[in-house]
C-alpha cells in the first residue's frame, strides 16, 4: 500500500512539474487566441461601418434598411442564413449582394458580429 500512495504521489508530482513547466507557453498561447479574436472582431466592426452601416446603422439600430438587432428575421437571423443574405442579397429588395465586394471570410465575420451584438443588445421596439 506504501508503494502504490508513493507511486501516485510521484506521478502527481510528475505532472505538476509538467503543468508548471509548460503553464507560461500555454498562458501565451490564450493570449495570443485572445488577441486574435480581439483584431477578428474590431475588423469585422470596421467592415460592417464600411459596407452595412450606411443603410443598417452604425449601432445596428436601421435607417433605410431594417434593423438587425431583433427577435423575427423575415431570411432567416441564424449564422447560415446571415452569410447567405450577405453574400446573395435579396431579390427585389434593397439589399445588394456583396459576394464581389466582400470576401467570403469578412462576409462570415460580419455575421459573427451581428450575432455577437444580438447577444448583448436587447431588440429595439418599433
């Protein structure tokens, strides 16, 4: 029984070192996902203040075209759908396809960042 507590004492201590050891390569590694997310989210704000702002809002809140913090989407307010209207436009509405002005990377953070707003952002009334 002695040996078997020393052999998990030793393995505990073992991996301990190891956490420790690697902890600060770790801790960069977040801070550089972090970092990333950070500069993903601030250029998709300053996409969307480029191309969507002039008729959605800076605030998202709508102007000539519809807000886009709300609760009923009439094409559908999930991601795929998102990046579809983006990317396509609608028919017969106002809203552009930006396919050829936007690549499909910045279309997607768009998206992301109209999601993220709808999280932290309570629908405006009308």
């Amino acid at each position: 029984m002695g040996i078997y507590n020393t052999g998990v004492l030793t393995q505990n201590l073992f991996i301990n070192q190891v956490t420790f050891k690697h902890m600060h390569k770790i801790l960069f590694a977040l801070c550089l996902l972090f970092a990333a997310t950070g500069l993903k989210a601030q250029k998709a704000k300053q996409t969307y203040m480029s191309f969507c702002a002039g008729c959605h809002g800076a605030n998202l809140q709508g102007g000539v075209a519809s807000a886009l913090i709300k609760k009923d989407w009439k094409h559908g307010g999930d991601r795929d759908s998102l990046i579809k209207t983006i990317r396509d436009g609608i028919p017969n509405t106002t809203m552009l396809s930006w396919k050829a002005a936007i690549p499909a990377k910045d279309i997607e953070a768009i998206a992301d960042f109209i999601l993220q707003a709808q999280a932290t952002e309570e629908p405006k009334k009308p």
